[in-house]
C-alpha cells in the first residue's frame, strides 16, 4: 500500500465546482463548462461532485445540475437552501446527498453554517421532504456540540462542519480552530453522524483538517479551481487529493496555498 493508493477508503474528496460556472458566467459564453470539470474531476480521483444552486443562480444552473446528474459516475452532492424552491428540485432530480445550507444574497460566500436549532421545524420538513424521495440529507453547521446534537435529533445521517473560521485563523486562533473542529468531529461520530467538513480549504491549511481521523469528507472548490488556472484541472484535483491521503496516514507532503 502507499498514499497514493491506499487499500479501501481513507478520506473522500468532494470536488465543488462552482466556480468553473463563475468563470462561465462571467463574459456569458458557454464555457468552460461545469460537466467537463466534474467528469475531468471524477477521472482525477474526486469522490464526489459538490455543487450549489443558489437561489440567485450566480454560478451554478438549473441546467447544469440536470446534466450532471446525468452524467456523473459517483455521487452528487447538491447544496441547496431551506426553501421550497430548492428542496423541490431537488426532489425532482434526485441527487444522492443534498446538503442543507444557509444563504444570504449579499454574501460573496458563505459565511457560517446553517442555524438548526434556530431554523428547527423548517430544517425538520426540508429533511423530511427529501428523505421520503430516498436522498440523503446532510447539514452544513458550525462545530458546536448543541448545533450537532440538534442535527441528529432532526434525524439528519450527515454533517458539514464549517471550516471557514478555521480556514481564516492564525496563530493561537489557528490552533483553537483546529480543536474546535476536532471536537466537534468527535461528538458528531460519537453520536452516530457521518462527519463531513469544508469551506475555505486549500493545498496547504487542508492537512491538519485531513489528518483528523473522525472526518470521512472533505469539500473543496476554489482552491482547486485557483491551482488549475496553472496546473490543469486534473493535476489540481490529483494533488488535493494526494495531500488530503497523505495527511490521514501521517505523511506530509510539499505544501502550496
């Protein structure tokens, strides 16, 4: 066995393309285009093809979503917020995992993680609407024990941990962050949830996050979509992963932001 080609499954890496669509969108061409990334991805070792239909439709589209879904050979990961808009498409096209998220239309991205226990009975119907059509339901949340514990009594199998606090520390925040997520990751698993994390991730803040045993999935998008502005698509998907592998068996390797 090596990193490279670990025996069965070490940590998955969540491709998100969104921001192949803002390149797309910004001059209105058709390209490039988000299923060439996610196919090119899928050939370069990504797990999963995460992506976001927000309700201003600013990168990602109807369209693409339809086409995706279509045609990709692992796992949709489609992240939508708690509207009846977005949670009737989805049923409709019936993604493999919808990751329940917050969104703002003033915000660049997102900013936190969705407030469950706030948001409760509209969290409730939106897993419970998704569920019956056979999706799994994840939820994209900060790592607090009381935001955790309110997404496993909504019944929701999956958890996001928003990585964007960490992803913006430095020094003794840095490690603080990094304890955060490890506890929550902890809590999450030991209440039975399947622990995702994301947001903010590049090649370089993504090993200490990576190495955290309780975590099965990371998602990442800009970061990759920024390298492969000079590595191509493929290489820059091939690296993350490798340094993602790499990280969970105790090897690190050369480090780019």
């Amino acid at each position: 066995m090596s990193f490279l080609h670990p025996s069965g499954p070490v940590i998955d890496l969540g491709v998100n393309i969104d921001h192949v669509a803002t390149l797309r969108n910004a001059r209105g061409t058709t390209y490039p285009d988000p299923l060439r990334a996610a196919l090119i991805a899928e050939q370069a070792g990504a797990d999963v093809i995460t992506l976001h239909l927000r309700e201003d439709r600013r990168h990602i589209l109807d369209a693409d979503v339809i086409a995706l879904r279509e045609q990709l050979m692992t796992r949709m990961n489609l992240e939508a917020a708690v509207t009846q808009e977005m949670i009737d498409f989805a049923c409709r096209i019936g993604p493999q995992d919808v990751c329940l998220v917050p969104e703002r239309r003033a915000e660049v991205t997102t900013e936190g993680g969705l407030d469950v226990v706030r948001y409760y009975k509209q969290v409730q119907a939106a897993i419970r609407q998704l569920q019956g059509e056979g999706i799994r339901v994840s939820l994209f949340i900060d790592a607090d024990e009381q935001q955790i514990a309110a997404a496993d009594e909504l019944g929701a199998p999956v958890i996001e941990l928003h990585t964007g606090r960490y992803a913006e520390a430095e020094g003794a925040d840095l490690a603080h962050e990094l304890e955060r997520i490890r506890a929550g990751a902890r809590f999450g698993v030991a209440r039975g949830l399947k622990v995702n994390a994301g947001h903010g991730l590049h090649y370089t803040n993504v090993q200490a996050i990576a190495a955290l045993e309780d975590i099965g999935e990371l998602n990442i998008g800009h970061a990759i979509v920024a390298h492969a502005v000079f590595a191509g698509f493929e290489n820059a998907v091939r690296e993350m992963k490798a340094i993602m592998v790499a990280a969970r068996l105790g090897v690190t390797l050369g480090r780019r932001a």
